[in-house]
C-alpha cells in the first residue's frame, strides 16, 4: 500500500471493523472504503477459535478492499480483554556531558529504563507511555530536548499484555493475509478518534464500552496516568434481555439498539415494542419502560465498575472534563445522563470526528477504536516521513519526535 495510505483492524467481540483511509494535502483524514461483517471466534477480546476468527476477519477485510478499491497489505490493529494490565514506572539516566544539551538519544535511555520492570516471562510490554519529564529536579518538563542538565527521569505509563493473547490475535490477522504494523491498546486508539486535546489537558476519563469489554483510559495534564479493561459490556445487557424477557438473543440485540433506553422515567409507560419470542407464539409485545428497568440496573453496575477503576487511576477532582462515553452500547439512550448520576462528573457521547470521504458510516460510537487506529497508523508515518526527511535540520527533526514521543510510544 501507498505511504499516504492505511489500513486498521478493529477485532470486537460481536464485530469485526476494516478501514482503509488516506492523507489528503492538507494533512486530513479521508476514509477510502469500510468492511463491517460479524465477528466469530472472540469473546472479551480474546480468541477462542483460531479458524472462526481468521475467517471473520478475512471477510471484513475482503468488504473494505471492495470498498476502497485498495488491497489490504499491512494493517494497525488494537488490542483489549482482561488480560490487559498498566502501571506506572520511572527511568532514570545521567547525562554524559552535562556540557552539552539533552539529545532524543537520552531520551531513548530514559525511557529503556522505565522499560526495565518486573514484568512476569507469560506477559509483553506493548506500550511505554512517557508522562512528563524531569530535568535535574525540575518536574513537568514537556520536552527536555535541547536542555541543560545532569540528570533525567521519565515518569511513564507501561502497559502490558498476555503474551498468548496477543500472538493468537496477531495470528488471526495474517492468517487472513495481512502483515500486523503494530499492536495498540484499544482504549488509547478510541482516544485519539474522540477525545478533545483541551479535554485531555484538563483530565478526562475514556470509556469505551465494547460487546465484550469495557476500556477504560484516563488523562490528566495531556498525557494517560491509568487503562484498565473490565470483563462487562454490551453483550452482558444484551444477555439480560433474554433472561428477562424471555426471547431470543438476535432479538433482544435489535430491541436494545432500536428502542433501548437507561433511564425508565424518561420512557412512556405505554409504550410496547413488537418482539420475537420463544414460545408457541413466536411473537408478543413488551412494555419498553420493562426494558429500560433491566438495561438501567446493568448499566448501573458497570458505571460503578468504571467509579472504582477512576479512582484507582486519579482523583475525581482532578478530572474537570469528565467522562466521554464511546463504543457500540454508548448508543443506547440516556446513557451519558445516567453516567452523570452513577460518576458524578460531566458526561458526554464521543463520536469520531474530523473526517472525509465515507465518514458518515463512521460517526458512531462503534468505530472509534477502528478511526483511533488509522489517526495512530498517521502519527507513526509522520515520524517516520520526517525522520527521512535529508533537508530537516537535524535540532528541529529530534524536537518533533520528542515532541511526538512524548504523547504515545508505540513498542
């Protein structure tokens, strides 16, 4: 494929997602063709039949190559389950001269260092996530490129994953005929699709609710301080439709998209909904505010999930921008407003954004992380463009990559 062109695989749980996009001249966004098809074989983001997932994902990425009219060579794809694990770590290194000014290769030990954790022989670090700098005691350092100093520390975010996890889903992928770029974690490509840099700066909590999972990712000063992924998503509201109501799962996934709602009040008491049901009947009706009690009380308890796991990550106070909510159950009606209620903090539903070409099929909560992969595929080629780049002053091209370093470390 083109170097201006890219290619992103989002692997869910009910879904599979392959967009093919490209840069314009004027360094935007433009969506070239999308292939959407059922996703087989996964469940919580892990796969459990290697053939069934290979063959689901072949088949998505066959409808994006007919849509674009591209052939699908490399791809980015992102990664999330319960096998997803973060912590926060802190490399140090001296600098040899002091003499002379910090270069983007000490910024390459510091971070090497921060690397260096306990991490267990069944577990790969996937990403080392720089927070701020410190330069010979002066915390908060953006860039230290091209400062003066004699000593200097990295505060980092490392996040790691099942190693078994990850090489049956990169597995997967090739099986299907097409060469892994990179592996991202999913709640960080989500991020980049819907979250503002304004709300990043003031402190923001993503929360991406999947099928099978929840992604959480949480920023505070412009850079991530905690992920985390729960075992709870759409599929679990999905499932208590079919205790509750007693009808088939394909049935209580329409009736949930169609006409499920969170919040019970704000849905008129004689309102029914036409369903398919077992039985001899086949078919009956069923209040929708009797949906909406049963949608609410597992929503609930994932929003205290998603509490618990904010507070662990950062202090409620600290994040002023609140919560966005993305992923395919954001849909659902009343979401945000009872997301308010359970966390208070301000909330919002985040669609992608800043898009052309076939952009309409995209501006839904479902394809953040598969938009977030193609924003991440487009960060890394900029890295790479300019560090090709003869005529780039030499000073200039490592402040940039610092510069880009700093926000996401791809390993």
């Amino acid at each position: 494929m083109a170097n201006t062109t890219f290619a992103a695989i989002d692997v869910g749980t009910t879904k599979v997602c392959t967009v093919v996009g490209e840069v314009t001249p004027a360094r935007e966004l433009r969506i070239l063709g999308v292939g959407v098809g059922p996703s087989a074989g996964i469940s919580r983001g892990m796969v459990e039949n290697i053939h069934a997932a290979i063959d689901a994902i072949a088949s998505s990425i066959e409808r994006a190559e007919r849509a674009s009219g591209a052939r699908i060579l490399s791809a980015y794809i992102g990664i999330a389950g319960p096998h997803i694990s973060s912590m926060n770590s802190r490399g140090i290194v001296a600098i040899a001269d002091p003499r002379n000014p910090i270069t983007a290769g000490d910024v390459r030990r510091a971070l090497e260092s921060a690397r260096i954790v306990n991490v267990p022989n069944n577990r790969e670090v996937i990403h080392v996530i720089p927070r701020y700098y410190v330069v010979d005691g002066q915390d908060d350092v953006v860039d230290p490129v091209g400062m003066y100093g004699s000593r200097l520390d990295v505060e980092t975010h490392v996040v790691t994953a099942g190693s078994s996890a990850m090489n049956n889903l990169v597995r997967c992928v090739e099986g299907a005929g097409v060469r892994v770029e990179s592996v991202i974690l999913a709640p960080l490509a989500s991020a980049e699709a819907v979250v503002e840099p304004e709300e990043m700066e003031h402190g923001v909590a993503l929360c991406d609710i999947g099928g099978g999972t929840t992604d959480i990712a949480v920023f505070v000063r412009g850079a991530v301080v905690h992920t985390a992924v729960l075992p709870v998503g759409g599929l679990h509201m999905t499932r208590d439709l079919v205790v509750a109501l007693r009808i088939p799962q394909r049935a209580a996934e329409q009736v949930k998209r169609e006409y499920g709602h969170t919040i019970p009040s704000l849905v008129d008491e004689s309102d029914e909904v036409a369903v398919d049901s077992f039985g001899a009947d086949g078919q009956r009706a069923v209040p929708r505010r009797m949906m909406a009690e049963v949608l609410q009380a597992r929503t609930e308890e994932l929003l205290e999930m998603v509490r618990a796991e904010l507070r662990r990550g950062a202090q409620p106070e600290v994040l002023s921008a609140g919560v966005v909510l993305t992923g395919g159950a954001a849909s659902l009606g009343g979401i945000e407003l009872l997301a308010e209620d359970v966390l208070q903090l301000p909330a919002r539903i985040g669609r992608p954004r800043q898009l052309a070409g076939l952009s309409d099929i995209l501006h839904d909560p479902a394809y953040a992380t598969a938009v977030g992969l193609l924003r991440w595929a487009l960060r890394e080629q900029e890295i790479m463009l300019r560090s090709s780049t003869p005529a780039a002053p030499l000073g200039g091209l490592i402040k940039r990559m610092a510069h880009l370093l700093r926000v996401v470390l791809p390993q």
